[in-house]
C-alpha cells in the first residue's frame, strides 16, 4: 500500500493514522553500539544500555569495525554474554556495520547509539512507545546533549547544531549516534547505499538520510530520546573541524548531489571560502534561537563565537587541503562518484 510523503509525515509527526506496519506486542528490540577503537568509551555506553528501564526484552549488540586497541577484549572481559560481539577483521565501514545489525540483529526495531554517548534510562523505552504508538513509524532520532560547560556548549553549538531542537517534529537528517529505525526498512534502504565501502559514521548517516527522504520516509525528531554525547577538549575540537569534519564536508558532497551545498564543488576553489562562512552564519543564528536550551549567557557569547572562529579557520585550512586531494584524484576520494538516478526505484 502507497501513503502519500505528506500524510506519511503528518502522521509520524503526530502519532496518527491507520496501521500500516506489525510491531508486535513483545517483539525484541536490539540495541546496536558501533565502535572503532573505543575501548576507555565503549564501557560507559555498554553500562548506560544495560541499566535501561525497559519492560521489553532486549538483546545488546557491539559491532567493532576492526579496532586494534583492545575494545573487544575490555568488552568481553567485562560484560561477558550480556552482550552480543560482532568483530571485523578489518575496517569496512559504518554502512557494513548497520548491514550486520540488519543480519545479526534479533528485534524488530535497531537502536543505535556509540561510543560517544551515553544514553538515560528512559531511552530505550521511550522508543518503544514512539513505535508502538505511532504503526507508521520507521525511523526515528533524537537530540546530542553535552552538558553547560564552556566547551561543552561550544560543541553542542557547532558540531551538533542541528540536533539542539527540543521540540518534536521532522527531521531533515539522522543522528548517527542516537536514533532507531525498523529493520526491514534499514535493509531497504541499504541495498541502494554502497555497503562494501569503508565509509565513516559521518558520510554514511548523511546517505542514509538521503535515501530515506528519496524513498518518502519521514525521520521523527524526539527529544524524549536525548543523549549525553562526550565532548572533545579544544585542541581535539579544532582537530575535529580541520580533519574529520573538513573531509566529510567533501566527501558527501561528491558522493550525494542532493546535500545542501553541493552545487559548490562545480567550483571548487571557493569551497573552502563559503562552506565556514555558512557554517559561521547558521552557528551565530543557532546561538540566539537556541541561547536558553545552552544557558548561554551574554558574557559567554563573544567567548563562544571567538572559539567558534578558531573553529572554522582549521576547517578552512581542512577544506583547502580536502579540496587539493579531490582535484588531484587521489586515493582518499578514489571511486567516489554521486549516486546514479536511473538505478533508484521511483516506486521504492
């Protein structure tokens, strides 16, 4: 049966309509903890899920995407057979490890979250409800919250700015360490991702996202379903900006032409100009609109948008560097190409 994208979404934005998908009473959810290297984080997470107040069976499942520091030794060692151990000989990937979830995964529903985070009691019972309340629900994610420390509002801000919001709603992208979706949906949607590449959480969740919307599945925004996401100290957070976040600034864009920002890279030398210069804007904008839910005080503000600055200067020179690699062709963007139409479904 067919549901229209508009009354999908209004029906997963308010828990309405007719029941379209079985989510039995009882049936297994499976939480999915992907790593890498993880292993002084992972246990922090693992312990969050175990002390989940939950009345469903649920089943924890760590998927280590061939770490070489000793995450599935701590990991054994510690929690034993409460939880479940997917190991990879070596790296191939975030979008592999959400496959493996779809394989290995014994529930109906997958929650996912990280290393990164931490997530409350109430979590995973707050996604059965959304599920079980709401048939039509097929995906769902929620906010990143850091704490009110200096840096941790300073990251909250600018590398989690979309997910500031508590409000319920739509969402435009997923939160690779917070969010649920229906496992015969996840598989779906996977077969049109490229699965045997080694591509990180970052540029996986923003293909994964674009899917869903090209396949007319609404993403519920929950802020019911927060989690306490670790932030780095700031030499880490200009790290992040000028490594990590620069390269995937790229790297999506290459690979999904439908990103915000993509018509950029027809001109690639003003990349690394325009990209911090949006970002600058909409973090300056997103200081303001969301000034109470960080406790930002006037004080604070210049301090905040100073460190901002230093921020977006190594995402400059990150930018710059990313967008010598990819006019050369080098290895680190070798096969990336943007998703070719004619193969996508239009009735999917």
């Amino acid at each position: 049966m067919m549901i229209s994208k508009s009354g999908l979404s209004d029906a997963v934005a308010h828990g309405e309509g007719p029941e379209e998908v079985e989510v039995r009473p009882g049936a297994m959810v499976s939480v999915v903890i992907t790593c890498k290297d993880q292993g002084s984080q992972v246990v922090h997470t693992i312990h969050s899920v175990i002390e989940q107040d939950v009345e469903e069976a649920f089943n924890i499942l760590l998927i280590d995407d061939g770490s070489r520091d000793g995450t599935i030794h701590t990991a054994r060692g510690l929690f034993g057979k409460r939880i479940e151990i997917v190991e990879k000989d070596d790296s191939k990937g975030w979008l592999n490890s959400l496959q493996l979830a779809c394989e290995r995964g014994a529930g109906e529903i997958l929650a996912f979250t990280d290393p990164h985070c931490t997530v409350p009691s109430e979590w995973l019972r707050t996604i059965v409800h959304c599920f079980r309340s709401n048939p039509r629900l097929r995906i769902m994610t929620g906010p990143a919250f850091h704490g009110f420390r200096f840096m941790e509002k300073l990251s909250a801000l600018t590398l989690h700015g979309q997910f500031l919001s508590m409000k319920r709603g739509l969402a435009r992208h997923i939160f690779d360490a917070n969010f649920a979706i229906a496992r015969d949906t996840l598989a779906d949607l996977l077969l049109y991702l490229p699965v045997s590449e080694d591509i990180n959480d970052g540029v996986g969740c923003s293909l994964l996202s674009s899917q869903a919307k090209r396949s007319g599945i609404p993403i519920l925004y929950e802020p019911k379903t927060i989690g306490h996401h670790i932030s780095p100290c700031f030499k880490e957070y200009l790290k992040e900006w000028g490594g990590i976040s620069a390269r995937n600034t790229i790297e999506i864009r290459f690979r999904n032409p439908d990103e915000r920002g993509a018509g950029i890279l027809r001109y690639m030398f003003l990349a690394p100009f325009i990209y911090p210069a949006v970002r600058m804007a909409l973090d300056v904008q997103n200081a303001w609109r969301f000034r109470k839910t960080l406790r930002l005080c006037c004080l604070e503000f210049p301090l905040v948008m100073a460190a901002d600055v230093a921020g977006k200067l190594w995402y400059f020179m990150g930018l710059v560097r990313s967008v010598k690699m990819a006019r050369a062709h080098v290895s680190v963007f070798e096969g990336v190409r943007p998703p070719n139409r004619e193969t996508l479904d239009p009735e999917w």
